[in-house]
C-alpha cells in the first residue's frame, strides 16, 4: 500500500528485536496493540528450522486474528548474521479494518526490525499456509522461471547469444567467419610425409578458380635462408616447417606455421583471400593431420626470414627465463636480506625468538580477547534510518554479547587467533629484526625514516598469516550465536570459503588489512625504539622489564588509536559482503563518511588501545625474561628494538 499507519513499535519490543540478533530465539509473534507494535509469543530453537516450524507455529496461530510472525532461518549472512523469514498472516474472514491495518504496517515493521536482517517474506491468509512445506514451495516457485511464449523464448535465447558472445581479434563466429577451402590430395600426402618427418618443409598456395589448398613445394633439410629463395615476390603462401636447430646443447625440432604476403608486389584481393583461410588451414592440419605447430608467425618482410629469427621465436621463453634467473641470482647474492637470513639460519636464539613470540601472543590473545570481541561488533555496528543501535556503548554491548553467549561466547572465534598467533607474532618480530639489520648505515646506525621503513617490512611480511587469522576471527565474533551447532566453527569457515573463491576467499579484505598492519608497524617500531632507548642503565645499557613493558605499552596504544580508522574500513571489508555494499577500501571509507559522520572512523578506539597496548607491552615483557631461552637453558634475548 501507499500509505502507512503510523504504529511503531514499543520500547519492549525493540529490546526483543535486538535480543533475537542474538541466534537463540526462532519464533517471535508480533501483534498490534493499542496503537503500538507489541511481542505476543515466543519460542527458542531447539532443532532445525523444519522442525522448530512445525512444532512451533500452529499452536500460535489464531484462525481469525492477524499477526507478523518472525521464524529464524538456519542460514547465516555476512551482512547481517542469521537470516529471518517474515510472515505476514491476514486471514481472510478478519475484519477489514484489521486487515488494512495490518497490510499498511508491514512496511515499518521491517524497518524497525532491520531490512538486511529479512531475507525470505511469504503473505499468508489461512492456517493451512503455515507449515514449512508451504515455506519452502513457496521458495521453489521464487526460484523457478516464470511461463514464456514461444516468442519470449526466441528471444531470451538471442539475448543469451549476445551476452555471452566472445568478441576478440581472433575470435572467428558463424557470421563473420574465414573461408574454408579443401586440402588438395597431393598436400594431404606432403604434410604425411612431413608428420614421418621425410619432408621438412611443406608450401602451400590458394588456387582461387578451383578454391582449393594446393602444394607448392615440398623438400627436406631446408634452411631459413633457402626458403627465402623458394618464395615469390608477388604472390602469398602459407609454410610448414620442421625447424631443426641446437639450444643449450641440445638438438630441437620446433614446427612453424608461416604466412607470408608480400606488402607491395601482391593484389588485395590475394592478401584478403589468404588472410581469410589462414585459421581454417591451421584447424585443417591441427585437428585432421594431427601436426600441431609450436609457433605461428605472420611475415611481410620475407628478407628478414633467417636461422637467428626462428632460433629466437623457438625459444624466447626460456632466453628470457634464464637471463631472468641470472639477474635475480646475481642481485640476490649481494642482497643484505640474504646475509641477514644466513645468519638468522644460523642463529641460535632463532627458536627462542619463535617460541616467545608465540607465549607472548598466546598469553596476549587470552587476556584481551573478550575487549576485542566488543570492539569488533561495535566497529561493525552501523547506523540504519529509523532504527536504534543494537548496542548503545562498550558496556552494553559487553552485557548482551556475556548474555547471549556467556563465558564461552566471549572467547567466540578466538581458536583461530590461538592457533596462528604464534607464526604471525613470529614473521613480524624477526621480520622487523631482518629489516633492520639490511637498512643499516655504514656506521652502524638507524635513521628514523630507515626505522620507518623496516616497520613497514616488517607489517608487509606478516599480512600472509594475519589477513585469514583476522578474517576467519571476526566471521566468528559476528556469528553471535549462543549454539556452537547452529554457526559455522573456523576449520567450517576456511573450508567453505575456499570452496567458493579459492586460496583468494581467505584473503578477503587483504588490501585493508596490509594498510592498517603496515601504517601500524611504521608508528609502533620506530616509537618502541625510542621509549625504550630511555630506560638504558649506564654501563651496561641493559633496559630494566618494567621500562620495556611500559614501552611496549605506550608504543602500542599511539599506534593503535591513529591505525584505528584503517581497522575499522578493514572490519567492514572482512564482515560484510562488500561486493554489493563496498566496492573497495576507498569507497567504503566515503560511504562510512558520508552516512555516519567522521567519529565513526573511531568507533571501538579505546577498546582497541585497550586490546593492543597490553598485547605488545606482554610481548616485550616476555621477550626481556627469555622464557624460551630459560627452559632451552640460553642466554636471555632481551627486548625486541
């Protein structure tokens, strides 16, 4: 309808709609009640979808009343978590004020439960309509194409033709497609004799009278050079040649295709005519005689056929890859990162470095992993028309993210980071160590820009590990849902999103997630060097724990709060389905700007200085006691700078 009429919904039902984006309830009746949008009736899942619905939903049906009824579906959506099936039951024999009352709300009754939330939305008049077979052929018949006449058919199949045409300089279509003219039996019976390689070199001629292949010339053990005598200076010809030439010690036969049409001694007519059956010849002789060429080459300019050429065209991939690997080893054996990395190899304390890193992201993850979780929905919380935030600040979304989910459900997704927190801590430690080392000065020292610079490696290196760790980890925390079965566990994830989009599904948001780790890494590196450079002893120049923790932890938290809008366009990218929503990194910052504002850049900035800043501080607490070096029995490392 048109218009709509006015009803909104209660305090108390908003409080419901945001506790059903939790994924424990299925069903939720909505009724309308002293001009207000008001909760009848619930009911929380117990099995699958088919059976909570037909268990369900008959027992809250009245026959001759109206009512909405929201079912939750068991998919879940990117966008928006679980998805949700609307139902809007108008009976027919109901009042008929009732029942445009009830058509003129459904409108904003969407609105105020969220659009992106209700996928599927079915209209329903009687009792028999409300069962999960009615549910699903009404699906089915979405699905299904709709009746066409013949004529719609006809034309459907040409639109199809057009849409999918592949158009290309070579590409060759029943309509605009070269002539075909037959073999001349003498030619079959050269190009026999050249497939048994008696004979090296075959030319072909058009007769354009007869319009047929017919053979030229046939010969054996035939040079470049000698073909340029056997060719007329006014006339087209196609060659198949065998040629026989040594490349690396080694003896080669590569088989050419020629097609040579002299520019100015020849008609149009021939050099279109020769130009038009080229392809037709080649499939003849591929597909037919089973000789297929490793090379096709068009010459106008015969004088330039020779030995050097053809040696060239044979082989210029594997000119080119061995001039490419010689270059490659060359600059690589005079490169700092090789030096750095033999003696990294050959550096005892590299296992230590290893295993520290992975205590000190393992104890990090553990300790600060439920503000992230908080930090993650609320950066992944955006501003809709007409509708309140589901969470209002950190305190309230940490409340409902503890009620839906409980001590478990405040740890959701963090298996992963468990898991891969120690080769992520591991590649950005002795990453930015190696960086340091290769952009020394002949003196020994680090300018800052150079500091910057290894930073900057050092965020590069570890985007392999963390892009997948971040990915899989946030489409954990946005599951919210207090049943592990009825949400996919992070192995589940990783298996369907290589499934759909390959090794490249995992790295989803990989162009975020390198600008924030970088630009990160620039600030933290640099500024941990400094801070910690401060807390030097005299003498000894050894920094006391306490001062690398606290370093550790400043560096951190500046870094982490001017990074935080990068982590929030990065949020995004990994959560939503940002094909349809976000085109890329800088139109999701503009649509972010343009619809909520600047502060939204910032949103979950003091949970992120919260999670980071402890995370880096244990990091250099742990890397200055040698936890690793004192259970291998080794000299401690000390702080990471």
């Amino acid at each position: 309808m048109s218009h709509q009429s006015g009803i909104t919904a209660n305090d108390a039902l908003r409080e419901k709609f945001a506790e059903m984006k939790d994924g424990h309830i299925r069903v939720v009746v909505v009724v309308i009640e002293n001009e207000s949008l008001v909760a009848k009736g619930e009911h929380n899942a117990e099995r699958t979808f088919n059976e909570d619905f037909d268990k369900m939903i008959p027992p809250l049906i009245h026959k001759h009343r109206p009512a909405y009824y929201f079912v939750r579906l068991d998919t879940i959506s990117e966008i928006s978590g679980h998805n949700w099936l609307l139902i809007v039951y108008i009976p027919d024999d109901a009042k008929v004020r009732e029942r445009m009352l009830y058509a003129s709300t459904v409108a904003t009754l969407k609105r105020e439960f969220g659009l992106t939330y209700i996928t599927q939305e079915i209209r329903a008049s009687s009792a028999h309509e409300m069962t999960s077979h009615s549910f699903h052929q009404h699906v089915r018949s979405r699905a299904a194409s709709p009746p066409r006449t013949m004529r719609e058919e006809e034309m459907l199949e040409i639109k199809q033709r057009e849409v999918t045409a592949d158009i290309s300089v070579d590409s060759r279509h029943q309509t605009l497609q070269g002539l075909t003219f037959p073999l001349d039996e003498n030619v079959v019976e050269a190009l026999h004799l050249f497939k048994k390689e008696n004979v090296d070199y075959v030319q072909l001629e058009i007769d354009h009278e007869q319009e047929r292949i017919l053979l030229a010339h046939s010969e054996s053990h035939v040079t470049p050079e000698h073909i340029q005598k056997c060719l007329p200076n006014n006339a087209g010809r196609y060659h198949i040649y065998r040629f026989k030439h040594n490349f690396h010690e080694q003896t080669l036969n590569s088989l050419f295709f020629l097609y040579s049409v002299p520019g100015h001694g020849s008609k149009i007519k021939q050099r279109m005519l020769y130009a038009s059956c080229k392809e037709s010849v080649i499939d003849t002789i591929e597909k037919k005689m089973g000789i297929f060429f490793d090379r096709k080459v068009c010459y106008y300019l015969l004088d330039r056929l020779h030995n050097f050429v053809l040696c060239f065209y044979s082989n210029y991939f594997a000119i080119f890859a061995q001039n490419f690997k010689a270059h490659i080893r060359k600059e690589v054996s005079n490169s700092y990162l090789l030096i750095y990395w033999k003696r990294l190899l050959a550096d005892p304390q590299l296992l230590p470095r290893i295993i520290n890193g992975g205590i000190a992201g393992i104890v990090g993850v553990i300790c600060v992993f439920p503000l992230d979780l908080v930090k993650t929905r609320m950066q992944n919380q955006s501003k809709m028309v007409g509708q309140p935030p589901l969470y209002k600040n950190i305190f309230d979304c940490a409340v409902k993210t503890f009620r839906s989910g409980g001590f478990r459900g405040m740890y959701s997704g963090s298996a992963v980071n468990i898991l891969l927190i120690t080769p992520e801590k591991a590649i950005k430690l002795v990453a930015n160590d190696g960086f340091r080392y290769a952009l020394k000065t002949k003196d020994g020292s680090l300018p800052m820009h150079r500091q910057i610079l290894a930073g900057a490696g050092a965020g590069t290196c570890q985007i392999v590990v963390t892009t997948p760790m971040e990915l899989l980890k946030i489409q954990r925390q946005m599951a919210k849902s207090k049943d592990s079965t009825l949400s996919p566990n992070a192995r589940q994830l990783a298996i369907q999103l290589y499934r759909e989009k390959g090794i490249l599904g995992l790295y989803k948001g990989v162009g975020a997630t390198f600008t924030r780790d970088v630009i990160f890494s620039m600030m933290y590196f640099p500024l941990f060097a400094y801070f910690n450079d401060k807390g030097k002893t005299p003498g000894n120049n050894q920094v006391p724990f306490y001062h690398s923790f606290g370093s550790g932890i400043v560096a951190g938290a500046i870094s982490a709060f001017l990074a935080t809008p990068f982590d929030v366009v990065k949020t995004r990218l990994q959560t939503l389905e940002y094909k349809h929503r976000y085109s890329g990194i800088i139109d999701c910052a503009t649509k972010i700007m343009k619809e909520e504002g600047s502060s939204a850049f910032f949103k979950g900035s003091l949970l992120r200085v919260m999670v980071i800043a402890p995370l880096f501080g244990i990091a250099q607490m742990v890397y200055y006691l040698g936890i690793a070096e004192a259970m291998m029995g080794l000299k401690p490392l000390g702080s990471v700078s």
